[in-house]
C-alpha cells in the first residue's frame, strides 16, 4: 500500500472549503481531517501551504481523434488525456460516433479501440446517434445497461449527423424508457445550407 499525505492546503469540497490535511491511499482519498489533529504517517508528503486542494475536473465534452470535415481532431486518446492530466482534469467523456447505416455497437467498438491502453486518465462515452432507425433505437437500451446513458443527436450536418423531428422524438421516447439522457447540437442544418449557398452565389468566401 502507497500513502500519500497532503497538508495545510485549502480544501474545495462540494459542500465548503477548509483547511485540511488530506491521506491518499493507492489512488482514492481515504481520509480529511483538520490540519494537525491526525498524525499520519505517508511515503510521499506534499505541502499544500497557500495552494488550493480540488478533486479532479470532468470535461463532458470532449472529440479525441474524431474525424470531420475530411481532417481530424487533432488531439489523440493520448495526447488529449494527457494535457487533460497536467491541467488537472482527471476524467473525460468522449462522443463515440455512429456511422450512417452502421450499428451504435460498431460505432462504440470503434472509440474503445481507438482509446484502450492510450488514456492517462479516465474516460467514457456519450453516444453519437447519426441514423436513428428501428434496430439503432433498440440498441440505446442495451447501452444504457453498459453504462453508455447520454445520446446526441444533430438538427445540423445534413447527410452525417443530421435527425429530423420524427427521429429526434423517437430517440427521446426510447430514453425516457430506458432512463437515458438525450442532448441536441441545435443548429438549423438544413437553413444553415441555404444560407452558405446564397453566400456562394454572391460571392462571399471569406470566414467573416
């Protein structure tokens, strides 16, 4: 077993801040007690004196080697997670993405490949669904059971990612079934469309 003691730091918990020493023990906090009143023996001893003591942040929102556009994110599992770690992030959630006419399984098969062995933190999934259909529906409640609970699905990117309001009810009446959470990416894809191709027409390329 591997002791770490942290001493003298202000402690951010979600209920109040305090002056505490803080015992780690092979990974997890096993114990928070006021400075001094525990006398704790440690292989490692870090002195928090003037510095914040805070659990590690969650990004719920993350696109680690996804590809889009005909490019890729350009962090990978590894380089991402890795940043992540020095920033003091210590858990990610990533969009798994299914493929037009491909299974949601396939899809999170593709993400667990591509993230096994690579992250330096922890990880998980939200589910991208790109072709709400009967079969993909029924998968949303196996994944659920697997511990995959959050789906996204797109009003934008027609042709890749975008449902229509059928689709898009369909999803959330399965997940208020299976107890998921649906979340939109709410941009007007297919106004979003007219527009660029009237700004084409008259000329206008630029970014701005």
């Amino acid at each position: 077993m591997t002791r770490t003691l942290i001493t003298v730091g202000l402690v951010i918990t979600a209920a109040e801040e305090i002056h505490a020493d803080v015992l780690i023990e092979d990974g997890p906090i096993v114990a928070l007690a006021s400075i001094g009143t525990q006398h704790w023996t440690a292989e490692r001893l870090i002195d928090a004196t003037g510095k914040y003591v805070i659990p590690g942040g969650v990004d719920a929102h993350t696109h680690m080697a996804m590809p889009f556009g005909g490019t890729y994110a350009s962090d990978t599992f590894e380089s991402g997670t890795r940043a992540a770690a020095w920033g003091g992030t210590t858990t990610i959630i990533d969009f798994a993405v299914q493929s037009v006419g491909k299974s949601l399984g396939e899809g999170l098969d593709a993400w667990h490949a591509k993230a096994d062995a690579q992250c330096a933190i922890d990880y998980g999934f939200h589910m991208i669904l790109s072709d709400v259909n009967e079969s993909s529906l029924r998968e949303m409640d196996g994944l659920v059971a697997e511990g995959v609970s959050s789906f996204k699905l797109f009003t934008a990117y027609p042709g890749v990612f975008y449902s229509d309001d059928g689709q898009i009810l369909r999803a959330m009446q399965q997940a208020a079934g299976n107890g998921g959470l649906v979340m939109m990416h709410a941009e007007n894809g297919i106004a979003i469309d007219v527009l660029v191709q009237q700004a084409l027409e008259r000329g206008e390329t630029d970014p701005r």
